[in-house]
C-alpha cells in the first residue's frame, strides 16, 4: 500500500481534510476503541462535518469515541493514500489528520454513539480493524513521541547548564 505522510499541513487545502485520526494516551497507556458492530479494535477516528474545522473535528471524535473530557491534542501529520485513475491520473483529493492526544480524564461513553468499548494498551492490541493503515500511523506517532521527549531532554539540558566534565579551568 502506498502511503503518504507530511508535517507540511499547508500542502494539502483545508477543504480536501476528511478525518481526524487520532493515537490518544491516557495514564501510559494507548487508548483503542471497538465499534459497536466490529470485533476489533482501532484507533479514535471519524468524519469531518460539513463546515467543521478539521482540529474541530478531531477534538469532537476523541470526546465522542473515547470519553475523552480533559486532554491536550497535537497535529502530528497529514496521512493520505494516493488513488489514480484507469489513466494513471492522481484522483484522490482526501487527507487524514493525524494527531496525539495526551489524555487526563475519561468520563463515561455516550451510548449514543458508535464505540461499544474502549481498549487501553502500551503497545498495538491485536485484531485491528485496518492493521496496513493503523500500524504506519501508530508508529509514526511513536516516533513522533520519541522527538518531543528529546527535544524536551534537550531543552531541560540547556536549562540548567552545561554539565562539568570534570575539567580544571
């Protein structure tokens, strides 16, 4: 499966975002869902409405599929998976946005909506609903999760100074 994904979110037009998708932690752990006619498991994701803001979108999924009521919520990047047409003309014009919730309190799920269950894990559960896609995604976050928190080491390093190496001045 040919995938693309970009950090430039000012590549893809506003108007081509069709779902948020989103890998979301709470308390260490990675939060999947189950929809109430599927066995498997997945990440939060959903649809766009119509004159939604894309982060919008993303904010309302991970309340409405995770319980999700205190949270901070990161782009990550732009998920696509090309499509052409029978003259090998580009066709697709729809985008995913990824993004990284850190999760701080769950309430109840609205059994009103879709998700029957949510699923907590360190790692990727198994069955997946859509393991090709989800597995790309969930790695790059990952890696994502890797940057920040050496970044945030890094910055923390600067912060209180370059250490003694033990050198005589």
């Amino acid at each position: 499966m040919n995938i693309e994904l970009t950090t430039d979110f000012s590549a893809v037009p506003d108007q081509y975002f069709k779902y948020a998708i989103l890998v979301a932690r709470y308390q260490g752990q990675f939060v999947y869902v189950r929809h109430r006619e599927r066995q498997t498991l997945e990440l939060p994701a959903g649809h766009r409405e119509p004159g939604e803001a894309i982060l919008v979108t993303a904010e309302r999924e991970l309340r409405e599929e995770t319980g999700a009521m205190d949270f901070d919520l990161q782009p990550v990047f732009v998920f696509r998976v090309p499509a052409y047409d029978a003259h090998g003309q580009r066709s697709d014009e729809l985008a995913s946005l990824v993004c990284f919730a850190e999760i701080r309190t769950l309430g109840p799920l609205d059994p009103a909506y879709e998700i029957a269950e949510i699923h907590m894990d360190a790692e990727m559960p198994e069955p997946l609903t859509y393991p090709e896609i989800q597995s790309v995604i969930f790695q790059r976050v990952r890696e994502w999760l890797a940057e920040q928190s050496q970044s945030e080491q890094d910055v923390l390093w600067l912060q209180k100074g370059k250490p003694d190496q033990g050198m005589d001045a």
